[in-house]
C-alpha cells in the first residue's frame, strides 16, 4: 500500500496525465477533506468499503453533472449503503454495475456518472 502512491504517479506522469490528476496517499476522510472548494470531475474509490458512503456524501455536492465515479470491489461487505445510494434514481447517478475476474473470483464495481 505505501507503493501504490508512488507507482500511480508514476503511471499518470507515463500517460502525460500528471498535470491533470492529483494523487493523495493517506486517510481518505482527511486528505480529501481539504481539497480546494471547486468542483471535481472524477473520483476514484478503492479503500475500505465502509468509509465509500461516508466519503461520498462529503464529496458528492462538489460532483457537478458530468462527473465520473469509479468504485472499486463494492460486493465487498461495508459497501452496501454506498450501493444503495448510487443505485437510487433520486440521488442523481447513472449507474452501470460491471464484474471483473481476478485471483479466482468475481469483483463488483459501479461506474457512475452524475446526473
């Protein structure tokens, strides 16, 4: 886990995309607590499934129509509030729930765009 930062930084300075995209390494409910008040376009969650609501309903007033949610591993337990929400028409998300097979199981993951 402490590579993680560094490799991704890496991989989006590789693909040209380091001026375009910020990595923050750390715990997620103060690292992105802090981010300048404007609006974000992609958020990218993968950590514990149980702070995935929590973290996006401090986030999701900033997540302007258009914007894109990845979430990683959400039939993982801890995930199902977030699930919930993103999959309830009212909240305003466009959901298209998808698997991937990796280390011998499936894994669900939403991709999600606002409304």
């Amino acid at each position: 886990a402490e590579q993680a930062g560094p490799t991704a930084t890496r991989a989006l300075s590789a693909a040209g995309l380091d001026g375009l995209v910020t990595v923050r390494v750390g715990d997620a409910r103060e690292t992105l607590r802090h981010l300048p008040q404007r609006p974000i376009d992609m958020l990218f969650l993968d950590g514990a499934k149980n702070l995935y609501f929590p973290l996006l309903r401090m986030l999701e007033p900033r997540l302007e129509p258009g914007a894109v949610l990845l979430s990683d591993n959400t039939d993982m337990a801890g995930a199902d509030d977030y699930v919930r929400h993103v999959r309830e028409p009212s909240n305003r998300w466009l959901c298209a729930p998808f698997f991937s097979y990796a280390l011998g199981r499936h894994h669900g993951h939403e991709l999600l765009l606002r409304s």
